[in-house]
C-alpha cells in the first residue's frame, strides 16, 4: 500500500467552496528510462485519481506518463452535507490505493 496524504478542513459552513489537497508516494516510471545496469525500467505509472463525497463523484482526474513521481492533486468543490470524501488511484502492475477524509458541514 503507498503512503496517502491528504489535506481538506475538518469543517465548513453549507455552500463554502473548500479547497482539497492530496498526495501520494509512487515513483511513477515511465517505462523510456534505463536503469543503472542500462536495462529499461519498467513502466509503472498511476492511471486514474477519482474522489466521491458520500459516494458522489466530485473529481476525476485521469494521469499520463509525464506526470512527476509522487502526483499531487489539488482541487476545490462545495461542501453541500456533512460526510467522508474518499480517494481511489489506481494504475499499472494492479495498483490501487485509497485514502478518505471527513468534513463536517454547518
């Protein structure tokens, strides 16, 4: 499992545009680099990054080989209901990681 950070307010007020924050550790190759013994290093890259409020899609973000190692994902969206906002990348060799977050909305 990869180490998930995520960042978004603990609360806000009904109708507040909130600003949500997450990273992830993945090395992000791709595939066109040669490694130190001059062999190509395998393609290993994150796919697709989808965040649900309650179970609503909210973003969705669909990756490339040149995105960076460690992919960071900033982006906002209306707190309309209390609830967990949960995240989902997914990508190449099988991988998968989630992470959630809870807001409390006011």
């Amino acid at each position: 499992m990869a180490n998930v950070l995520i960042n978004a307010p603990k609360t806000a007020r009904k109708g507040e545009t909130i600003e949500v924050k997450a990273l992830i550790l993945h090395p992000m190759e791709t595939g066109f680099r040669p490694g130190t013994n001059g062999t190509m290093i395998p393609r290993n890259i994150i796919q697709d990054f989808i965040a649900t409020w309650n179970g609503i899609e909210i973003f969705r973000m669909r990756m490339s080989p040149a995105i960076a190692a460690n992919p960071y994902v900033s982006f906002f969206t209306v707190a309309s209901e209390s609830g967990t906002i949960r995240f989902r990348w997914s990508g190449d060799n099988d991988f998968s990681a989630e992470g959630s977050v809870t807001v409390a909305v006011t």
